[in-house]
C-alpha cells in the first residue's frame, strides 16, 4: 500500500515542536506498523493552495496560482499511489481564492486521479486567525468539503477551532496559523480512522462519492 500526501505547511510539519508528532509522520509510523509493503510518500511544501497541485498547464496566471511540477497531482500519480490524501488548511482562502475556484480545483484533482483508478480523500480547512472575510471563507470551504466528497472528506476543523473559524487555544502554537502537537495527535487520529488501506481494498468503484459527509459536533 503506497499513499502519497499531497498539501501545504501542515502536512509538510510545520507547527509541533517536534517533527515527528506531525500527523503525517505519525500516520507513516502508523502504516509502518500495519504491515510489510505500507509506505508513504510526502510531497507536501509550505504556501501551497488548490492550484499548486493542478495537472501540468492548469492554474492562473501568476506563478503562486500556477501548478508546481514538482509536488502536483501529476508528480504524485507519477509515484504510482493506491491512494491520494489532499491537506490544504487556508492558503486559498488567504489569497481571496472563492469557495467555488477551490472546489473546482478539488474536483479537478480527483477526476484526474480518478482516469487511472486512484482514490482521494481530502481534508477540510483548519482553523486560522485572520480577518473575518478570510475565516468565513474557510468555513465555507469546509462545509463545501463535506458536502461535495462526502466519506472521504477528512474533518480537520471540529474540536480544533472555535465557531467563528479562529483557532482554539490548547491547540494553537501562538503564530495565528499552525497547529500544535496535541493538534496533530487529533489529526492523526482522523486519518487513522478513515482506514485507507482497507478501504482501497474493498472498494472497487473510485469515483468520487455523492452525497453530505457524516459530520462531527461543531464545537
């Protein structure tokens, strides 16, 4: 089982005082541990939004909405993963991306895995301290998340932020962005708990799910 993480300076670590409590390093000693033959590739890099990761010749006009050759969905397929998971917190909607350019993107990804049977699962945004426009734009995203890819939309706000999209403060590292290593034990856990390399063995349609994802309480 190869699964390959795709994102930006969550997934990539940023944020615990140490390394290894990030919840992608935590998930790759967690596949270790399943078995002989699990892996995980990280080709997560801080900064990166939705149009970092489109195929080659896709993206807007300035280089930051342009695709990175070098850690886009393409470099991904390129690794030839069982599975996709996409961990893009904010950086859309710090740049003004809209909700809608975000899930276009979104479905852009997985229809592109999709032409050779890969499955993705994506986590919502995460809580940030920013300006109001910018916050409702992330909750709005998440919700979006959960309504367009239903079960495999990855909850990564619930329990973590307050209502108004700020970040609860056990949780916060004090920069207003990242999260903490208590933070990533929970998001560790959530990945965990989609039970990815089972369920890319018992499922054997790959198109991206229909209908609302099962939510957790809001806080």
């Amino acid at each position: 089982m190869h699964i390959v993480v795709l994102g930006s300076s969550t997934a990539a670590g940023i944020g615990p005082a140490d390394s290894a409590n990030a919840w992608v390093e935590r998930y790759r000693r967690h596949l270790d541990a399943a078995g002989v033959g699990h892996r995980l590739t990280n080709l997560a890099h801080g900064g990166f939004n939705t149009y970092r990761l489109l195929p080659f010749g896709r993206g807007g006009g300035e280089e930051r909405l342009q695709p990175d050759t070098a850690r886009n969905i393409e470099r991904a397929l390129a690794a030839e993963p069982d599975a996709i998971i996409i961990n893009l917190p904010s950086n859309d909607a710090n740049l003004g991306v809209p909700v809608e350019a975000q899930v276009a993107n979104y479905d852009t990804l997985v229809a592109r895995a999709r032409t050779v049977g890969v499955p993705v699962w994506i986590t919502t945004t995460q809580p940030r301290d920013f300006d109001a426009t910018r916050r409702a734009n992330a909750l709005a995203a998440r919700d979006e998340t959960f309504d367009r890819f239903g079960p495999r939309a990855i909850d990564f706000f619930s329990g973590l932020g307050r209502p108004d999209g700020t970040i609860s403060s056990p949780f916060a590292t004090g920069d207003g962005v990242h999260l903490n290593d208590a933070a990533h034990a929970v998001l560790f856990a959530r990945v965990a708990d989609e039970g990815i390399p089972a369920a890319v063995s018992c499922d054997a349609d790959l198109s991206p799910p229909n209908g609302p994802a099962p939510r957790r309480a809001e806080p």
